[in-house]
C-alpha cells in the first residue's frame, strides 16, 4: 500500500525535525492556506479533527516553526501575532475592515537603497481598505 505524504510533512522531514501529528497539522494548514493564521484560528480549524490539540501546542509548534525558519511570524497593526510560511521576500496589506493579512509583491532592493545601513531584516506592513471590503 502507498503512503501518501504530504508536502508538510515532507519539509519538515527534509529540515530534519521530528514528525508528529500536531507538528505536520499545524504546518499543513499555514502553508496550504496562505492566510496568516493566528494560533487561534488554527486551533478553531484543527480542534474538530483533532480533539486532543491545544492551543499551547500550538503555540510550541509555532514558536518551534520558526526557530527552524519554516515560518515567519508577523505582528498585524492590531497586534496579532500571525504566521506566514511563504519565505520568499514579500510585503504583507492588512485590511482594516475585514482584518486579513494580504501577501503582495515588493522588489526587496527598493528598501535596501539607504547605502548607509546593512540590512540584516526588513518588514513591510501596509494597511487600508483590500479589493473584497472596497
Ligand atoms: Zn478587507
Ligand atoms: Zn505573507
């Protein structure tokens, strides 16, 4: 019989880290649903598969997440705490309507144009109205 496995649990193996359900669960829905969840949306959606989750697993497996550089963390202008596992560089919209984390494209080399500075980190978080609450 075929084990079918999926593309989170596939990384996080390739990146040398211990495979558990919470684990792959966890990565599977930040990846898969590109909307920078916070820990407790991803708690509210895995809870019903998963009864024996909590949301302090989830917040280990997050935190864990990104000591490993899968996921990057992001604070909304509200002060949420999201989590992102597109690492390629990129900026991110928060809607102050709906309160949704946008990704949009942002040529990295504009906000390295200062010679003065090295750049070791560069977040860019834009907020306003997004296309679906205008
Ligand atoms: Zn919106
Ligand atoms: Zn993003």
């Amino acid at each position: 019989m075929m084990v079918k496995t999926n593309e989170a649990e596939r990384i996080l193996r390739e990146s040398g880290i211990r495979i558990t359900k919470p684990r792959v669960d966890v990565y599977d829905y930040i990846i898969s649903k590109k909307s920078h969840p916070t820990c407790e949306e991803i708690y509210d959606n895995l809870k019903g598969s998963n009864p024996s989750l909590s949301l302090a697993t989830i917040y280990n497996v997050t935190d864990r997440l990104v000591d490993e550089n899968l996921l990057i963390r992001i604070t909304a202008p509200n002060g949420e705490r999201r989590f992102d596992g597109t690492l390629d560089f990129h900026g991110h919209f928060y809607c102050e309507s709906c309160g949704m984390v946008f990704d949009y494209v942002i040529k990295k080399h504009h906000l390295e144009s200062d010679s003065r500075f090295i750049y070791n980190n560069i977040d860019v978080m834009a907020s306003g109205i997004c296309p679906n609450c205008q």
